[in-house]
C-alpha cells in the first residue's frame, strides 16, 4: 500500500511538470515560468536556457500569441501567421523573416527531442509584444503590446534617416499622433497604438513624400512593418478639413489644367496627391475637388492654386478648407437586418440627368447626407457597388434609385435598406461558354422593382425577394448588332449569329438557401468581322488580322485573316468565343492596337482597327 501511495504522487507531479512550462538554466534548479498577459501557458516540451537565451517549444508559444501554426519538415521551417503579423525561423539558422523583414537571432531554433524550440525573447518582441524577466518571481512575462516596429526599403537598398508620420484614420480625416525617424538601416518604432484602430504611416509633409503610404488596423489587419520609398514626385497637393487635419484619400481629387483646356489627375494616396511629367517653364492651375462629406457638413473646395514649374523644382501646396454648408437631406443606409452599412458610395443626380452627379459615402453608423441641394429641385441617389467578376452571396443587392425632392428645410430621407444576394445563378450557350444576357424578374404576373445585376462571365444575382412569393425569371439572349443606330458596321466589331432560341423563363416561389437557377441558350454559329483603316481613315486592303482565342489566360489558338480590298475580313467563330484581336499592315510597319472582345457580350465595343 505504501508503494501504491508513493507511485500515486509521483504520477501527479508528472502530470504538473507536463503542463507547468518549465526554464532550467543548466546546472541551476530553477523552475521558471512563462506567462501572457498574467496567464501560465502550458506546454508539452520544458524550455531552457542556452547561451542566456530561454528556448520555448514553438506551437504554444505561436498559438498564445494568436499566430496560426505550420511546421515544413523538408525546410525545417517554423512559421506562424495571422492577419497582421508573420514570423518564420529556420532550424539552425541565425536570421528569421518577420513581415517581410530579415531579423538577426542570437541563437537559432533547434530541434530537440522531436520538438523545435525557438528563442522566447525574439519571438515575442518581433509580434510587438513586451517581455520581462522577473528573476525574484522566477517567471518571464510576456505583456501585449502597443507597438509597431518596421523598416523603410529603398529600390536600390539604399538606407537613411527619414522622418514619418504615424495618423490615426477617424471618419474622413487623419488625425496625427506620433512622429518617427527611420534609424541608419532604415528601422523604424511607434508606441501607444490601440487594438482595432485605424492608422496611416506616411512621410513627413511637405518634404518626404517619396515614401508610399501604408494603411492598417492594428492587431487586426495588416501592419506597414515595410515601407517603400520610390522616386520623388515633382508636386503634392493635399486637401485639409476646417480643422486642419489633412482628409484621407477618396474624399478628394485634385486635377492638373493648362492652356485652359487639358487636364491631368494625380496618383491619389493616403498622404496626398501627387504628380510627375511637369513640363519646365509651363503654367498649372490646381484644383481641388471634394468627392465626399463628413460629420454634419459638407465640405466646399477653397480657390485654386496657380504656379509655374521650373526643371528640379518639387511643389507643394495644401487646400485649407474654408467654410461648410448644413446638410439638406440624409438619412441612414442599413441592411435587412437594420444593421448599419458604412463605406458605401453613393450617388446623387438631379431627375433630369441635368448637370454633374456628386458623391457622398455612409459612415461608420451608416449615416450619409447631401448638401449644396437647389430649392424645389427633384433628385435621385443610387448606391454604387463595387464591381465583381463573380458575385458572392455575401455581397449587396442593387437597390433601385431612390427618388426626393428637396423643398428647402432638412429633409429626413429615413432607412435606406440594402439587402444581401439571396439567388446567384449562370447563363450559358450551348458549348457551356458564358453568355451576358439581359435578365428580368417578374413578381407574380407583372414586373416590380427587382432588378438582377449581370456579372461578367455570364452570372447574375438577385436581392430583395419574400420567402413564399412567386417570380418568374427569364434570361433574354442579345442579338449582336452595332451599339445603336449611329453606329456605321465600318465603325465597330461586329459579332452576328445564325440563329438565336433564349431560354424559356423558370417560375418558382423563392425559399431562402435554394439551388443557383442557371440558364442554357442556342446560338448556332457565330461570325466576326470588321474594317481595317489607315491613321488617315483609308481602307487597309492587305492587311494582317490576328485573332488569338483564349483559354483562361493562355492563347489556345491563333486565326490570321488578310483583309480584302475595302479593308474589310470576316472570320467564322465556331465555338470559340473569347480572344484578343490587333491588325498589321501588308509591309508590316504599321500595328493597330490590340482589344479584348467576348462575342457572347453583347455590350463589349470594339473599335474598328487603325493602323499606327
């Protein structure tokens, strides 16, 4: 019984030495534990302690610290990653990569008793974290951190001192928080960042402004641990809110113009807009448009900025924004479930179609609003979605416009409710190619104001149905003509087919979670042809066509047709239906350009061919 006692308590302490990490220094007895934010992590391996460095196994280390896990055998390769941080070790080498940088190491990962232990310290202060050693405690505390460490590269590798800027990004305006300056290899440091915020990390305006800025959320996407310095600009402009905080990229676009009549627009960044290819000795006026609003105002644009540049010159100026108007109507754009919708462009026109449209974009609650609104004049606001090859069901359904009349007090436009895909579907020909068709939906017997959008590649998506209403979708097949009757067949590529049959249309009574509804069409076969010309508009008899047909990316086959006296040639698709198209003229020292053309595209508009 005694011995049964005995094997008990050795069994139980074991058990805690399995789950206690442990740190030995060789030739000491002191346990040493390690901890994040004042919680034990538990691991398998004991750590320990070579050359004053402690070693810890890497996969609970990495898993505390929020990295996802992988271990390449034949690269004896640790690495762990998640949305805002990456760091890889090599078993037995003295350099690691973290987001992207290479960092040196005192002492290498190495395998040991089948687990790889990697160093402690590095580990935890390249992810931005804090460790201490607390020798009276006998522990090591890992505390989260609120740092950012980086490094600026040059194209040429080339490294010296910078200054940065560090902004905190809050609603339509940067607002500064720190400054930096870039150490002798280009290492940079900011401190007190919180988790979830928002930041941009730019050169120090007016005077660096070849660095490209970096956005990020910190601890949760991204990190702009690596900033690209590039060639310098010759002019930056940016706008500033009434406050003087400069307004993130989108909120503005500033334009270039000479001789009263041409007209340029910038590279547009986070830290401003920039511009190369002055011409020495030329005038320039800069404008500044603004393309959003915030808060509870619009912003109005400030007069614009003349100069003349002279060779080696790098102008600057900044659009202090002067006054505000009152918001005239607005309202709050938010799902099925009422839940807000921010970062959504939208935008206003006047019923008519008079005049240009103006944008505005929701905030973060979903709020939007429109200013500089005429008095009894009608308008009409629709919400811009981003556009997409293929939809996905977590995308939003286009609404129709919506339709008010401002009478000149605020006026309330409510909820604007946006609702997500609920039916995504295809059309095909018969070769099982992608057709764009015109789709339609019917609610019951009559039309309603369900509108499917049409994607490339022949898909198409549905918002806004009832679960248990009847509709009646149908896919109408386009007959390829030119674009409209203006347009002469010399003019443009002209896609024609023998013989069309669009599918019939499908009822059904809409379910949420129900099977795609696809389409198939006839189209018989189809033909190509258009009109060769000179720069000077003469026909271009003898000339080469090239048509490449596509697979994917890569040419699947090459057609080459010459062109007969009128300048015109013809050519039979079969099943072929996608490719790219360019002429050459019969001595071959003249090339048109090259266009993509999608013959089951209807609205694809490919010019005739001129030789330049």
């Amino acid at each position: 019984m005694k011995q049964g006692v005995i094997r008990a308590m050795m069994i139980v302490i074991l058990s805690f030495a399995l789950v206690l990490p442990q740190v030995r220094a060789a030739g000491q007895e002191q346990v040493i534990g390690v901890y994040l934010d004042g919680r034990q992590i538990a691991m398998e391996s004991t750590p320990y302690i070579k050359d004053g460095v402690t070693l810890v196994p890497f996969r609970p280390i990495f898993e505390a610290l929020r990295l996802a896990v992988s271990w390449d055998k034949a690269a004896q390769l640790v690495t762990g990653k998640n949305e805002w941080s990456m760091v890889a070790l090599r078993v037995g080498a003295l350099s690691a990569q973290v987001n992207g940088n290479s960092a040196d190491l005192q002492v290498p990962a190495e395998l040991r008793n089948g687990a790889v232990f990697v160093p402690l310290r590095f580990v935890g202060e390249e992810t931005g974290n804090t460790v201490r050693w607390n020798a009276s405690a006998g522990r090591i505390d890992i505390e989260t951190g609120h740092s950012l460490k980086g490094r600026l590269v040059t194209p040429l590798g080339k490294t010296q001192a910078r200054d940065l800027q560090l902004y905190r990004i809050v609603q339509d305006e940067l607002v500064k928080v720190a400054a930096a300056r870039t150490d002798s290899n280009g290492w940079y440091r900011f401190d007190g960042l919180i988790e979830g915020e928002h930041y941009s990390i730019q050169g120090a305006w007016p005077n660096v402004t070849d660095i490209e800025s970096c956005e990020f959320q910190f601890r949760t996407r991204g990190n702009c641990s690596q900033l690209i310095s590039s060639a310098p600009k010759q002019a930056g402009f940016r706008a500033l809110s009434p406050g003087g905080n400069p307004l993130v990229a989108g909120q503005y676009q500033v334009m270039l113009l000479w001789d009263n009549a041409i007209m340029m627009n910038g590279s547009p960044k986070m830290g401003g807009q920039f511009f190369d290819n002055l011409t020495d000795g030329r005038a320039y006026t800069a404008t500044v448009k603004i393309l959003d609003a915030s808060g509870n105002a619009a912003y109005s644009a400030p007069e614009p900025f003349t100069f003349t540049y002279h060779r080696g010159d790098y102008v600057t100026h900044e659009f202090r924004l002067l006054k505000t108007q009152e918001a005239q109507a607005s309202g709050i754009l938010v799902d099925e479930t009422g839940k807000p919708i921010p970062n959504m462009t939208l935008s206003l026109r006047k019923s008519d179609g008079a005049g240009q449209f103006t944008q505005t974009r929701t905030r973060d609650d979903g709020s939007f609003f429109f200013g500089a609104l005429a008095m009894r004049e009608s308008y009409s606001f629709t919400v811009d979605l981003p556009q997409k090859d293929i939809p996905d069901m977590s995308d939003y359904a286009a609404i129709p416009p919506q339709p008010f009349t401002y009478t000149g007090t605020p006026l309330d436009l409510g909820k604007i409710t946006m609702g997500h895909l609920q039916l995504i579907g295809q059309v095909k020909d018969e070769n099982g190619n992608p057709i764009q068709a015109l789709m339609s939906l019917r609610i019951g017997k009559n039309f309603g104001t369900l509108i499917p959008s049409t994607y490339k590649n022949g898909y198409y998506a549905i918002g806004g149905m009832k679960a248990g209403q009847e509709y009646s979708l149908s896919a109408g097949i386009p007959t390829y003509r030119p674009a409209n009757a203006n347009d002469a067949e010399g003019d443009r590529l002209i896609f024609t087919s023998s013989s069309s049959t669009s599918p019939k249309p499908v009822t059904f009574i809409y379910q949420p979670g129900m099977a795609p509804i696809n389409f198939s069409a006839f189209f018989g076969s189809r033909t190509m042809k258009g009109t060769v010309k000179s720069v000077n508009g003469q026909a271009a008899s003898g000339a080469e066509v090239y048509v490449d047909f596509l697979d994917g990316d890569t040419v699947a086959s090459t057609e080459k047709i010459t062109t007969d006296m009128s300048g015109r040639f013809e050519l039979s698709l079969g099943i072929k239906y996608r490719g790219r198209i360019h002429a050459a003229s019969a001595d071959g020292d003249h090339l048109s350009h090259t266009y993509e053309f999608n013959a089951n595209d209807a609205r694809i508009l490919v010019p005739s061919l001129i030789l330049y």
